[in-house]
C-alpha cells in the first residue's frame, strides 16, 4: 500500500484535478479581494500537491511568497479549505527555490527596492534608454477607453466633471486630482479618457500604473539611468498614475513623492486613482498620503440600477455592431440591470454570455434564457463597506471609552477588551491584512492583531454575552 493519502495520489496522477480544485479557490479569492489585487499577487500561484492535511503551492518570486504570507494567509486558506477536507495548513514556496531547498537569486543591485517591488520588476528586464525629445514608455492605452465610450450617471457624476475639466488643460487648482472606486467601477475608464484627451491636443502624456513605475524604476537603477528617469517624468506636462494602492517599497515611494512634489509645484497637472481614498492608503508613505489629500477627492460610487440599464443598453449596441443580428428585448436588459449588481466589468461580462448563449443555443433571449446564461454572475448584494475608522468610533462609543484609548499602550481591563473586539470587527468586516490593522490600531504588530481576533473568536463560542454583543456590533455597523 502506498503511504501517500488518496488525494495527494489523485492529485498527482490526474493534474487537470489539480487545476480544478485552484480554480474555484481562486474564484472565491478574487470574489473576495477584487479582480485586481487578485491579478497583482496571485496570478502566478498553483495548487502543486495536498497531503496529510497541508497544501503546498508555488509562486513565481520570493517576494509574491512573502507577500501572500504576510498578507492573505488566512484568505487563501479560507478560500482552499471547501476544496481541500482536512486541511491544516498552507506551505509556499517560489518555484526558482526548486521545491523550497535552495534559496533563491536576489537581483543586484538595489537590494531593498527590488524586495519591495512586484514581481514584475524582479524579472530580467530589458535595460531602460533614455532617449532625448521622446516620452517616457508608459503603460498601454485602450482606444476604446474614451469619454465618448463612458456611461456616465449620479454615482460617476462629480469625477467625470472634474475628469472632463482636467482634460481641457493644466490647472492650477484641481492637481493633484485623485479619484478612488471599488474595482469595476469606471476609474481606469476616466483615467485613459483624461490620457486620450490630452494627447489629442498635443499634451506630453505618461500613463503609469504602480507596478509600471515600479518596474520602470527598478530598471533604471540597474542601468544606471535613473537620473535621466526622474528628469523625463519632471518634464512632462501631465502624469497619470493608477492602482496607487500598490506602491511599495520605501526608497521608490520616496521618488514618487519627489516626482509628485515637483510636477506640482511646477503647474504642471496630477491625476491619481487607487481603489480607497488617501487617508486609507496604509503602505503609503504618510508624506505621499498628504500630498494627495490636499487635491482634489472624487469616489465613484456604486452603481443604482438606473446606470447600470445605461451601460447594458450601451454594451449591446457594441455587441451588434459586432453581431448584427443579436437582440435583447427590454424586459431582459431590466432583469439583468436588476440582478447583477457588483460592477461594471460583470455588466459587460453578461453581455457577452448572452451573446455566445445566442449564438450556441439559436433560440430567442428571454429572462428565464438570460438567467441562466449568466447565473455566476448573480451574486448576493455587496455589503456595507466598512472602514476601520467607523469600527473603532462605534465600539469605543459602545464601551464608554476614547478612540485614543483603544490606540493607545493601556492595558486596562475595560480598554484591551473593546481593543481586541474592534481588532476582531476590522478583521471579518474589512479586507485589511492584519499588518494594516496593526498599524491603525497604534502601529501594533500583527501577531497582536491575531491574537486578538483568535481571543474574540473562542469567546464568542464560549461566551454567550460576548457573541451577542459582537454581532450587536456588527449589525450596526452595516446598517
């Protein structure tokens, strides 16, 4: 008989299980996390082997290991755990360790920026030229990204204006401009839109996203041309710059502050967005935060169903130009407006199930047709989003103490108690690691955060007066 458990022989005798088993795991964890951070950190992860309770997987780079241990342990376990019966444990390695024995090359030089970029930059890049009179190579416009392609409607309304006003020209009072949204909602749409615009009437232009720059940067420390980096950035007249949440690593947050700093202390216009405002940006460096909240702030909010029937019925008129013969009937487009309610990129999905429905099935669309072409994307409504700000004001009102005291070293019995059950809260209410929790909670490190929520969560099996006001908590919290 082998040793080997069942799964663990199954696993590896049938690798299309493997990828099975990973792809729900994965669907869950981007459901949870958003497409976007989703692709930044576990787009190069793989389930390898299950056995005697532990998963392994691997990763591209020691740092996207590091990263996930630090940051989404308990996610991915949780996302795994329905898959996987018995699981105990979560092991990754980065598969140029070879299996997790020998230790992996470290980019030379600039040791601690390469650490602290993605895993993008650590791959071998081609050397970065600089060469005079032309732009900066930016991240890659959509043309189909335009101001005449976006829907726009109340909860877009105040970031499209001033997206619009941007575009016009440099202006003195609206930079930097920073937008923030959930993913899907339409900021990267405005970001190209303002880029295209610009361009049209002979602006220099860069559009960056955080893990260009990074890499851009990283690349240009290692040729030794990172002078000429930052001067064509300085130059130019405006700078696009998404996914800020993702700007790590302390050396080149300090460049993209002296960047920021000095486009706009030169006129020269700002415009940023990130998935949460300014203020939320933990990783950032607090002089950056600043900078940027001093700007001008737009959130594009959540759609109502009025917006989301606009971008149907725009999203279908692309599709027939493609299809002519494809036709949605109103009562359908209202089903589906009403029904699929988490963002603008699942709106555009539905559409295309319902034109490859058509094409597959050659029957006429109807709801009940429409319902089950894109059942996976009826999700239940999105919660309250929760901030760790409104967690700590509404226990320490609840308790009778100061928002001070739970950030504060006191350890009174009637101050570690609410402490640890708003550390518990901001856990299961919010997407924060517990690194950030930490640092919102009096820069605690995050092994106190897991104790705390460790604490809480065995009272309130035990505690019958400590679960009920736990969820007392919570009910008011996402009212």
């Amino acid at each position: 008989m082998s040793a080997k458990s069942p799964l663990r022989a199954s696993l590896k005798s049938a690798p299309p299980a493997i990828d099975e088993i990973w792809a729900r795991a994965a669907e869950r964890l981007r459901v949870w996390l958003g497409e976007s951070v989703f692709n930044s950190w576990f787009g190069s992860l793989k389930l390898e082997e299950f056995s005697a309770g532990r998963a392994r997987l691997s990763v591209s780079t020691r740092f996207l290991k590091s990263w996930i241990e630090g940051h989404y342990q308990e996610k991915l376990m949780a996302a795994l755990q329905p898959e996987l019966e018995g699981l105990a444990s979560v092991e990754i390695y980065a598969r140029t360790m070879q299996g997790g024995g020998a230790a992996e090359a470290r980019p030379e030089p600039v040791r601690e920026v390469a650490e602290a970029a993605p895993a993008s930059a650590l791959a071998p890049k081609r050397r970065f030229e600089a060469a005079p009179g032309k732009s900066l190579l930016g991240s890659p416009l959509d043309r189909r990204l335009t101001f005449a392609t976006f829907v726009g409607g109340r909860a877009n309304q105040l970031a499209l204006s001033l997206a619009r006003k941007v575009s016009d020209g440099p202006d003195a009072t609206m930079t930097p401009l920073y937008l923030h949204a959930a993913v899907g909602l339409g900021k990267t749409h405005l970001l190209q839109a303002i880029a295209h615009a610009a361009l049209a009437r002979r602006q220099s232009v860069v559009y960056l996203t955080a893990e260009t720059f990074m890499y851009g940067f990283v690349n240009a420390l290692r040729s030794q041309s990172a002078i000429a980096f930052k001067e064509q950035l300085r130059s130019i007249d405006l700078l696009i710059f998404d996914d800020a949440q993702f700007l790590q690593g302390r050396v080149i947050q300090t460049e993209f502050g002296h960047v920021l700093n000095s486009l706009i202390d030169a006129g020269r216009q700002v415009v940023i967005a990130a998935d949460r405002p300014p203020s939320e940006l933990d990783a950032v460096d607090e002089r950056v935060r600043s900078r940027l909240a001093g700007g001008i702030c737009a959130e594009i909010q959540g759609f109502d169903e009025s917006l989301r029937l606009k971008i149907l019925e725009a999203r279908l008129a692309q599709a027939r130009l493609s299809h002519p013969g494809f036709d949605v009937p109103p009562e359908v487009l209202t089903f589906i407006a009403g029904a699929v309610v988490s963002n603008g990129r699942d709106l555009e999905g539905a559409i295309n199930r319902l034109v490859a429905h058509s094409q597959l099935g050659g029957q006429a669309m109807s709801v009940a047709a429409a319902e089950t072409a894109i059942r996976d994307l009826i999700r239940p409504r999105e919660p309250k989003r929760v901030k760790i700000e409104d967690i700590q004001k509404r226990v320490a009102s609840h308790y009778n103490v100061s928002r001070a005291d739970l950030l504060s070293s006191r350890r009174t019995a009637a101050v570690v108690m609410p402490r640890q059950i708003a550390m518990f809260l901001a856990k299961n209410l919010t997407l924060r690691s517990l690194p950030e929790i930490g640092r919102r909670f009096g820069g605690r490190d995050h092994t106190t955060v897991l104790h705390a929520v460790r604490k809480i969560d065995g009272l309130c099996n035990t505690n019958v007066g400590v679960r009920d006001e736990v969820e007392l908590l919570k009910r008011m919290l996402l009212e």
